[in-house]
C-alpha cells in the first residue's frame, strides 16, 4: 500500500462529529464536522435554509 494510500486511511479515521461522536457520514465542508443527522438538528441555527 502507498504511503498516500494509508495517510488518507488515518485522516479518516481521526474524523468524527463534534456533537456526539461518531465516525460515519461526517459533514466536513465549511469545516463543520457534523454527522448528517446531527446537521439535520442544528442547520438551522447555523444558517442554513431547506428548501422544498
């Protein structure tokens, strides 16, 4: 395995939700680091709008 290859393997694994914790579906654009259901809860009062 190629030394790019496993950093990308690290990089992922120290990813995680800044609200409760877990690993999978973290959002990271905007520098967010929340898990999408997690950002479902608060993206409101972050300032984001749903739309229809």
């Amino acid at each position: 395995m190629s030394e790019e290859r496993r950093n990308q393997r690290e990089e992922k694994k120290k990813r995680r939700c800044r609200i409760c914790g877990t690993r999978k579906a973290v959002i990271r654009k905007y520098n967010l680091q929340v898990c999408r259901r997690c950002f479902k809860e608060v993206a409101e009062l972050l300032g984001f709008k749903k739309f229809d």
